[in-house]
C-alpha cells in the first residue's frame, strides 16, 4: 500500500503567521484571546486551547479588558478595533497581508462607487469571517454573491465593482464575471478585480493532478473551512474515490479495500500534524 501525503496543503502564510502569533504571545503570558476560532479546523483550535488561548465572540469584548485579543488571518472590520480600544482590550493584528491589502480594495471601490451610483460586488460565503470583514470596511452597504441566482439581487443599470474573497474559486469568478457583463444595460460598466489569493488557487490544478494519481484520495479539513470545500470538490471531480474527513477517527476500512495507493490532502486550514496523523491511521487500517 502507497500512502503519500500532499506536500503542497496545508496551512497558507497567513494562517502560519496567525498561528505563529499566537503561540508567541501565549508564551509571553498573560491572557491570550481570539476573536473567533484563530483556523477552521477544530483539531488546531484545539491545541492551541490546550496551551491557553481562549476563543471568545464580538460579545465578550467588554469584558476582557486587559487581555490581548489575537485578530485572525481573516481580518475584522475597523468597528472591532474601536470596540477593542474603548474597553481596554490589546490588540494581536494577525490579518493576513492579502487580506489587509483587499481590505484597502473595497474602500477604494466603493469610493469610486458611491460617486457614480454603482454597487461594490464581493463574491464569498456570506457570514464568513473574511466577508464580514470586506463588508465591514464600508458605512454602506456592499452585495455579496455567492452563486448565479444571486446576481438577481445587483442593480445592472448602473456601474458595478466585483472583487472577491481571497479563498474562492477563479472559475466561478470569471463565470460570474462574464455573466455580469452580459447583463449590463447600455453605458452601465463592470471593473471585475479578481482579488483571489494565487498561493491558494494554485493549488486546484496541483490538486486535481493529486487526487487523479492515487486509488483513493483522503481530504483532511474542518467543516468550517470554505476553501476546504471548495478544494474538496476539485478533489472529487479529479477522483470519485475521494473522502472528506476532519480527523482520523472518521476513516473507514472500507474505503481502502482492494486499494494499492491512498493520497492524503487538505485545504490552507489543515495542519501538517493532521495530516500525518491520518496518514499512520490509513496505513494502521490497510495493515489488519
């Protein structure tokens, strides 16, 4: 039996420096927060929990006050840096740099919106902490799509500015992108800003190359992770054989039957140690 993990998944820089960061302020002491789960994976959650990070919500805020809070990789509108600085809560800007930098995007798009009656489009999960984020930036208000049926909802009589969450798909933005175009009315205009992460959609070709070299295909992520199910579909459009799982528990031995080669994944979220993990669970299972 063959059981190779993917060495390009796994964490994204982002989400390492979040992590990093944590770990480094949890050993200064002090109480240490984050707002959010710090990773969509609940096995990391976990272990940083273990070391002392606690993981709190924009509700306990006010009640923190000499803490540090850790702001993740997905970033946080400038309404929770306020709230922080009023009730005396520090501050740990973990926001990834891409995200920072789209961030400075959608202000700028909506600037040029506002003066032309136009809308700002973001394609992404609506409530994800990311797109909330993006949201955020603006006093007004911005439309998120996450799918054609939404496009219903944008005003194609006037200019409009589409830019999308770093994690989401360049197929379905360029489809979404071409279908907009085709329903703007005359002198009505489309900036389509495709703001995805390359470092994260370069992995979707490398992965469809993966998940067709093996028998079957593991794919490690969270159930939170959007980008885990995004990558996951390109796993399994790639591999019919292909598995979602969040831990190693989830595996089962009849997957494997019959099977000469296994090939383990997962999206930005998922730890290395995950993935081994899973890995020696495989080889324990095709061993009996």
């Amino acid at each position: 039996m063959k059981i190779q993990i993917d060495d390009k998944s796994g964490f994204c820089f982002g989400v390492v420096r979040a992590i990093s960061e944590a770990e480094r302020a949890l050993a200064e002491g002090g109480e240490v927060c984050s707002l959010g789960d710090i990773v969509h994976n609940r096995m990391e959650v976990q272990r940083l929990e273990q070391l002392g990070l606690r993981t709190i919500t924009q509700e306990d805020i006010p009640s923190i006050g000499g803490a540090r809070m850790l702001i993740r990789a997905h970033g946080e509108p400038p309404t929770t840096y306020a709230l922080a600085e009023r009730c005396g809560v520090g501050v740990i800007d973990a926001t990834c740099p891409v995200v920072a930098a789209l961030q400075k995007r959608v202000r700028r798009a909506y600037e040029q919106m506002s003066a032309v009656g136009g809308t700002v489009v973001i394609l992404g999960k609506r409530g994800h902490a990311e797109v909330v984020g993006l949201a955020g930036q603006v006093a007004g208000d911005v439309v998120v799509v996450e799918r054609e049926e939404d496009l219903e909802h944008i005003d194609f009589s006037h200019p409009v500015y589409f830019l999308s969450q770093t994690t989401q798909s360049v197929a379905l933005f360029e489809r979404l992108a071409e279908l907009m175009r085709g329903r703007l009315t005359a002198g009505a205009t489309l900036t389509a800003d495709d703001t995805i992460c390359r470092r994260v959609s370069s992995r979707e070709e490398h992965l469809r190359e993966f998940a067709a070299a093996f028998d079957v295909v593991v794919f490690v992520c969270g159930r939170k992770s959007s980008n885990g199910r995004v990558l996951y579909e390109i796993c399994r459009s790639a591999n019919a054989r292909s598995f979602n799982i969040e831990e190693e528990s989830e595996l089962r031995a009849e997957w494997f039957e019959g099977v000469g080669s296994v090939g383990v994944c997962g999206a930005t979220s998922t730890p290395e140690w995950l993935m081994r993990r899973v890995a020696e669970r495989i080889g324990q299972i095709t061993k009996k």
